[in-house]
C-alpha cells in the first residue's frame, strides 16, 4: 500500500479501523466496507463487556442474612431458656426446650410450618403446637404484618375483623435499630413484635400475658442448607386422618346424643 493512501486510511478511519485494518487488502474500498462492519462489532462487543463490568460490580440486595440465635423468656424478673433458632433468609428452624424430641421448620415464602420428629420418622403440620411458629418468623421489615397474617392462618382459621397489626414507632435494641409492630389478635394470641430490618426478622416478642421473648446471643453465620429441609425418609402424619380411621373401625364409639 502506498504511504500516503495508509496515512489517509488513518485519518479517515476510526480508533477500531487503525488497530482491525488488514494493511494487506488491494481493494482499498472493500477494505473500508471491512473495516467499518468490524468497528461495529467491536464496538457492540465493547458494550457488552462494560454492561457485565458494571453489573458485577453493583450491589445486589440481600433478601435475608443467616444467623442463629438462643431463645430466652423473661417473665416477673426470671429469665428461662427456651431453646434455639436458625435463620437463612424465608425459611427459619425453631428448636424447644418443651419439645426435646424433634424442632419446628418454617418457610414464609409458601408459607409452611412443621414439626419434624426424626426419631419417630415422621413430620406433620405445626398448627397449634406452638405459638413460636406464628411469632419468630422471617418478614418483610416494611410490611411485616402479611407474613404474620399468613402463618397465624396456617396455624388456626382467623376473623380478620378481629385481627389488626400496625407499626407502633422504632426503638433500638443492643445497638440495632428495630420497628415495633403490635398485633391485636382474639382468645390471648396478641403480641408485640420488634423488628430488625438488618436481619429481617423480630428478634424480641412480647405476649399477651407479658412474657418477653428474646433472640439473644445472635450469631451472623452461614447456616448449613439441609438445616431447614425435612430429612429424606420421613412420611407426613395426619392426626385428622388417624381419627377418620379410628371412627370407621369397630373400636369406635358414637358419643351420646346431648339432649
């Protein structure tokens, strides 16, 4: 090539033509044409890689941090241990002191609670077997009050004209900020729950007969997936279904009739 056509090849040409140009080609013109579709693909690729640069380097919001905890009630100035939780983002897993022989897993997100009994080699819906499954779960910190609605309907049909929860200021709890919410509730199930929007999770409750229970001695730790999943081999037990089979068998007997 002629050195004052490559000196016009540079001046006429973009960044990309000077470091993509195949100084080679005879037909200046298709050169061009080359070069230009080549720019432009550079170009798109560029792009791309700065988008993913980007993308990699921003924040992603956390959903949930993992962290355990003990559970401590204090009553009338007499602290009693009630045992232990776990947290990994919806799903929570509740281990009492009351209940030694098996622990309680909580997932808000379909919402869901059991209790697992592994000795047993069984597991069966929470319900009513304790009112922590309805209390020390993971929420939503600015609209707590749907989670505590949908797990306190798994546990007992609710009147939701009877059922209020609002939030009732902030107050700061061992260095951590937290938003009090109180939950009016019928047949002594109201309580006061104090939120830490860091973890996304109440970590102290305060009953209807003023019992406090408190996540003391929080850990923020990664915890262990098959934690919060019932163990492989277990089958489901349906106490209303053992009952249905009882008053289809000959042992049953029909109560009298009230008169």
């Amino acid at each position: 090539m002629i050195p004052s056509e490559a000196g016009a090849d540079r001046t006429n040409g973009s960044v990309g033509a000077v470091m993509f140009c195949p100084h080679h080609l005879i037909d200046r013109r298709h050169a061009m044409k080359r070069n230009e579709k080549i720019c432009s693909i550079s170009s798109s690729v560029a792009a791309g890689l700065l988008a993913v640069a980007i993308l990699a380097g921003a924040a992603i919001p956390v959903m949930g941090q993992q962290f355990s905890a003990d559970l401590v009630a204090n009553k009338d100035d007499a602290a009693a241990a009630m045992g232990a939780l776990r947290v990994s983002g919806a799903k929570a897993r509740i281990e009492t002191s009351a209940l030694p022989d098996g622990f309680f897993l909580i997932d808000t997100r379909k919402p869901a609670a059991y209790f697992v009994r592994p000795a047993a080699r069984v597991y069966m819906d929470a319900r009513q077997s304790s009112p922590l499954t309805r209390m020390f779960i993971p929420v939503d910190p600015d609209d707590p009050c749907r989670q505590w609605l949908a797990m306190a309907q798994l546990s007992a049909p609710i009147d939701l004209a009877t059922w209020h929860c609002q939030r009732d200021g902030e107050e700061t709890i061992a260095g951590h900020d937290t938003d009090v919410f109180r939950i009016a509730a019928p047949s002594g199930l109201s309580f006061v729950g104090w939120i830490d929007r860091a973890r996304r999770f109440p970590v102290r409750i305060k009953t209807a007969d003023g019992t406090v229970i408190a996540a003391d001695h929080i850990r923020d730790e990664p915890q262990p997936a098959q934690t919060f999943e019932i163990p492989a081999g277990l089958r489901k037990f349906d106490p209303q279904a053992l009952i249905r089979r009882i008053q289809q068998s000959d042992v049953w007997v029909e109560p009298p009739a009230s008169e």
